[in-house]
C-alpha cells in the first residue's frame, strides 16, 4: 500500500490510528520503534492522544531497531535517549517498557542473539515503524545486505555517516561507524509494516523501494516481499513515483485503504 499525503502531519496522524487500531486489540501489543527526524509526527500525535485520554499505551511493549555501538544509553546521541525523550516520556510511560540493543555491552554479538530471543519471548512485533535512507538502507542495514539477515553488528557506510552528523553537531568524525542492527529478515518478520518517508532527498530510495527491482543493492526494496507493508510519503518524498496519481486514486477509492 503506498499513500501519499500532502501535510507530514496527515501521515503521522495515519500512523497513530494503526497504532492505536492494534493497542484496542491488544493492549500488550509490541511496536517496533525507529528513530530520526521521519517518525517524529507518529510520536507526537502518539503523545497528544496519550495526553487526552484518547489512547492507552501503559502495556504495550516497544522495540528499536538499532542502536549506535560505543554509546551508552544515557549519551545524548543514543537512540535510547531519542525514544525516552519522544516516546516513553513524552507518552508518560515506564522506561522498561522500551527495549533497545545495548550499544555499550561486554560482547556485542550476545547482545544481537538476546535481542532476537526477547522479540521471538515478546510474541514477534506486531506493528514495526520504520524510515529509509538516502541509500534505500532500512534500520542500519547498507546496501547488498542479505534479505535473510538477522540481529548484528554492522558497519556503516560513509554516506549514512555524513548524513548522520547533523545529529552530531556536524562533526563526521563523532559518528560511530558501527552500529546494532535488526537484519532485513527480522524486520520482516513482524506482522505488519509502516514506513514513513518525507522531504524531496528520500525520493530516490521510495521509487526505488516500491517500483524498482528487488535487490539488495536497495534494502527498501525487500519491503516487497511483505504482505502488508503501508508506505506514508509526503508529496515530495513521493515526487519520483511514476504510478503517483495512481496511488492516490487507490486511497482514495478503496473503503478502509491502508488498515
């Protein structure tokens, strides 16, 4: 499914009725959490609907999908302090409910294997936000990187380094160049997909991702393999689809597009 909306703030509002869909199923629902600037209108409509009383998050349980290796949990950089910040605190919830690879720990490669076991102990993740790079790379994982990969360590590209360092001051040389990854085959394991994507810099990676071949060259591409995988573009993010008009004419015709 691949819906293309005008306002960012549209997309984010469509994620958070997804999420909180599965939450009135399932109130212990796991959800898969990504980071970066695309899912921050998912996490502050979560918030402004935690906050109203219009929606209950206090036994769902959150997953990341990756985490930089050298940074402890509390370093301002970590993807544990982005999700505290836009997720557990600002929803009000209890930090054990969010799980995140420890990018400090003793053997990294044990943490990969635990962190698979706990998803696998949490009953799989029933609804996974995710983003894309410039590169078409999803969670951490770069480009050729197997479809069936799993849980690891990873190194990190010299392109997503440098788009990186804006959250680093801009210093490059303060990117970690390894990182705790979900693998392809993790992420597609979860029992639904959302991928959110804005701005005019990720057109390339969306058209390559829905219409391009299936490749490895394109990690978003393997989201084709998925049975229910939504695209949340904004209008200039889906710039490059040759199919665009078509794609709005679906959500707009077909009752229920999307959930």
């Amino acid at each position: 499914m691949r819906i293309i909306q005008d306002q960012t703030e549209a997309l984010g509002t469509f994620a958070a009725d997804l999420i909180a869909e599965r939450v009135a199923d399932r109130p212990d629902a796991v959800i898969g959490l990504a980071t970066g600037s695309s899912p921050l209108p998912i996490y502050a409509e979560l918030a402004k609907r935690v906050a109203a009383g219009a929606l209950d998050l206090s036994a769902a349980r959150f997953f990341a999908l990756d985490e930089y290796v050298g940074l402890a949990g509390d370093h301002p950089m970590s993807y544990r302090a982005f999700l505290d910040e836009h997720v557990i605190a600002a929803c009000g919830l209890d930090p054990a409910q969010l799980r995140v690879l420890d990018g400090k720990a003793t053997d990294l490669h044990a943490e990969c294997i635990d962190y698979e076991r706990a998803i696998r102990d949490a009953g799989g993740v029933d609804l996974q936000i995710l983003g894309i790079g410039h590169n078409g790379h999803i969670a951490f994982n770069e480009p050729t990187t197997s479809f069936a990969s799993r849980t690891r360590v990873v190194a990190l590209t010299q392109q997503t380094v440098d788009a990186n360092a804006r959250f680093f001051d801009d210093d490059v040389e303060d990117v970690p160049l390894l990182a705790l990854s979900q693998g392809i085959g993790t992420i597609l394991e979860a029992r639904r997909l959302v991928l959110i994507a804005t701005g005019l810099g990720k057109a390339p990676a969306i058209h390559s991702s829905i219409e391009g071949e299936l490749t490895s060259s394109v990690p978003g591409s393997a989201l084709q393999l998925h049975p229910k995988v939504t695209f949340l573009v904004d209008s200039a993010a889906g710039s490059m689809l040759e199919r665009g008009e078509f794609y709005r004419r679906e959500r707009d015709l077909i009752p229920g597009y999307g959930h």
